[in-house]
C-alpha cells in the first residue's frame, strides 16, 4: 500500500533524526499521519487512549526508528571521504578520532564557506535514503 501524496516525507526524516530519548513516533499506515508519543506533549489520558486505540488496530500503526548514532556517524565518515577541500577533510578526520565527535563535527562544517550547504545536501540524500528504506520494508512505498 502507498501512501503517496498522504505521507509528509520532511516530517518522517526530522522523525528518524529526532534524538530526544522521550520522543517516540509512528507512522499512521491509514492516514500518513506522523504520531509523536512523548509525555511532554501528551497528557497521561490521552496516551492511554491512544494506546488503547492502538491495541484496536494492531496493524494500522508502524514504530518509526531512530537513526542510529553508529549510522551518523557513518554518514559523518562518509562525508569527510567526499570532501574535496583537504583542509576541511584533515579537520573533520582529526575530529572524527577524538571521542564525542558530532559537534565539533558540526562546527568545523558549518565554519567552512560551503561546509554548512554541501553536508546538508549531502545528508539530506543519506536521510531519504534511510526513509525510503523504511518505507520499503513496511510495504508503504
């Protein structure tokens, strides 16, 4: 089944981007809709109910995964392969070996005149890549 035109793509990929441990989000399969359960926007009833609403129909809803840090990080990698100013590829690989690297990953990037536009394109093709993906194996595209 497709969703088609019912499926906001933009919302689903900030949805498999979204790191906040408290947020959860399903893909409605009847209406396209993007769910977001998170007790900070969702009061205790109305989580409840949904649950409960979700229980009806087992099948209607699919559990939206996260990226995984691993998998940021392969894009990070992939991108300093593709980099062809070598100033900016030395930076960002030196910054890839020190621990915690995504912002600093971040920043040398976006201080870089191009960096900020061209990692953006670039990881704009690795999400949707990841969304079609999930489509796929969920029937939906």
């Amino acid at each position: 089944m497709s969703l088609g035109a019912k499926l906001d793509r933009t919302a689903l990929a900030k949805a498999t981007e979204d790191g906040a441990p408290e947020n959860r989000y399903l893909l409605d399969r009847s209406t396209g809709q993007i769910i977001l359960l998170s007790s900070k926007t969702m009061g205790t009833s109305e989580l409840l109910s949904f649950r409960d609403r979700m229980s009806r129909e087992p099948n209607r809803y699919v559990a939206i995964p996260r990226t995984p840090s691993d998998e940021k990080y392969h894009d990070m990698e992939l991108f300093v392969g593709q980099a062809k100013d070598k100033k900016l590829q030395e930076k960002l690989l030196m910054i890839l070996r020190g621990g915690n690297p995504i912002h600093p990953f971040l920043d040398a990037v976006d201080a870089h005149p191009q960096g900020r536009e061209l990692w953006k394109q670039f990881k704009q093709v690795r999400v949707q890549k990841r969304v079609d993906d999930f489509l796929k194996e969920n029937g939906l595209l």
